[in-house]
C-alpha cells in the first residue's frame, strides 16, 4: 500500500528546505567561514533537502516493488533505469547521495552529533 502520508512529508520538508536556501543566497562565503551559526542553518538545510530527495526516491521504489537499494547513491540509478527520471537527474542527484555522506562527517566532526 502507498503511504502517501509519508512521501508528502518527504515533499514538504524538501520544500521547506528549497525555501531556507533562498534565504540563504545572501549568506556570503565568508560569513559562512566565521559565523558558526549561519554555517549550521546551510549545512543543516543541504542536509535536508538530500535527506528528503533520498527519501522521496526510496518510497517510490517501494511502492513499485523495485530491488532495493545498497546505498543511497543507487536510489537515484534505479529510478533511472526504471525510467522514471533522466540520467542527467540520476547522475546529479546520485552525486549529492554521495556529498550527503561527506557533510554528515563534516557535521560530526565539527558538531559531535551525528543524527
């Protein structure tokens, strides 16, 4: 059964985040270097939106009974081999699956929590 709740939250959340990032155009790359919190609002909201996209991909393979995932980066694959995006959307958000699990270092690293 489709859980339409929960891939709507993944879709607000995402949207929420599209939202904080045009917010944060005007964050310059040097106060993102001095000014710990402005740098936590951008990691966090970069984090979110992957996390989201993630998810989103995950239910609809769900949904559609497709093979499941080994990481997060082969999410995006599947839908393209299914047809369901465009490689040029594949490979790009495949690439940020995979930035997401540097930035969850960085986070850890410069937080001490890793959520």
């Amino acid at each position: 059964m489709f859980d339409e709740r929960g891939i709507l939250d993944h879709l607000r959340e995402l949207n929420e985040s599209l939202k904080d990032w045009k917010r944060y155009q005007s964050i310059s790359l040097e106060e993102l270097r001095t000014d710990r919190d402005k740098r936590n609002m951008v990691l966090h909201a970069l984090l979110i939106s992957i996390q989201s996209a993630i998810d989103i991909a995950n239910h609809i393979i769900a949904e559609k009974g497709l093979r499941k995932p080994s990481t997060y980066r082969e999410s995006f694959e599947i839908l393209y081999e299914e047809g369901l995006i465009p490689k040029a959307l594949s490979e790009k958000l495949s690439d940020l699956a995979g930035f997401r699990n540097v930035l969850e270092m960085y986070w850890f690293i410069y937080t001490g929590d890793l959520t």
